[in-house]
C-alpha cells in the first residue's frame, strides 16, 4: 500500500513537472510589480484614447488640424480677453484706490489674483457709483455679495463714472486757468 501511495505520489510529481514545462514553453509569463503594472495600465489607457491617426485620409487629417487650431485660437482669444480685462482692472485700481489694492502687493502677501481683482472691483464701484445706482442695478445695496454679470455692469459704471470726474475736475481747472489769465 505505501508503494502504490509513492507510486501514485511519483506519477503526480511527474504530471506536475510536465505541465508546468509545458506551460513555460507555451506561454511567456512576466511578474510585474504593483507600480509596473499600474505604469502599464495608465500607458495601454493614454494609447486607448489616442486617436488612430493611420488610418485618416488627407483631408480628414488636415479637417481635424484645422478644428484644432480654431479651438487653440479660440482660447487664446479668451485668454487674451481675459488679461486686457485684468491689466484694465489693475490700472484702475492703481490709479483711483488707495495702495491697499495694490495687485503686486496682495500677490506676495499670498492672495489669489482671482481674490485680488474681485476685491479691487467691489471697491470701485464702492467708490465710483451711487447707492442709489447699484440698487437700481444689483436690487442690492451692499456690493460684497455680487459677482458675475452683475458686478460686471456695475464696473462698467464706475468707469464712466471716473471718466465723468474726471472731465468735470479737467473743467474746473481749466475755468481756474482762463480766468487768471483773463485777469
């Protein structure tokens, strides 16, 4: 009985050896790590994403550049939008609020730019438009809640309102002027 139990435990050994054999020669086996694997899978994802670009005739191609190119151009034009509202907004600021609202000085003491031109526009029309005015726009008198197309309008404002002043202060001073001269 122990013989046929070796035997039979031989004859196992001997089919185990076998397949294993005969799986390495079949199949090619590679042990990845965990960050390997991940690597791979991020990899085979960014290539399932990819477009087939082979497969595209010339005109597909170049209908595909040019769909690209109006979309990167588009966004420059809002990018660009964007900082001439900034730089607008930063000149204004710097010359009709106080050094408080400086942008170059809130931006090393570590606030947003987004934080730091909402502010200086809340401020101008603060400053530059009636209460009355803001209420009849924003149905609000405190402007610290407003944002948006709102705000916007009101900024809007508070610059033909600075304009106004200062042609008024422009005025005066050239009445000053002609009437020392006239005298």
């Amino acid at each position: 009985m122990n013989q046929d139990i070796e035997d039979n435990t031989q004859e196992n050994k001997d089919t185990t050896n076998t397949n294993t054999k005969e799986l390495s020669k079949t199949k090619e086996s590679v042990t990845l790590s965990l960050k390997d694997y991940e690597e791979y899978r991020a990899y085979k994802e960014s290539k399932e994403k990819e477009p087939i670009n082979k497969h595209l005739s010339i005109n597909e191609r170049i209908s595909r550049e040019l769909a690209d190119a109006e979309v990167r151009e588009e966004q420059e034009h809002k990018l660009l939008l964007e900082a001439t509202r900034i730089n607008e907004i930063d000149t204004l600021a710097l010359k009709h609020l106080s050094s408080h609202f400086n942008t170059a000085i809130l931006l090393a003491k570590g606030y947003s730019l987004k934080d730091i031109m909402q502010a200086q526009r809340r401020e101008l029309v603060k400053k530059y438009v009636p209460v009355e005015d803001i209420y009849a726009i924003a149905k609000v008198r405190d402007v610290q809640n407003l944002d948006g197309e709102v705000l916007e309008q009101l900024v809007n404002l508070a610059k033909v309102n600075i304009k106004k002043e200062f042609r008024l202060i422009l005025a005066s001073l050239l009445k000053v002027i002609l009437n020392k001269f006239n005298k």
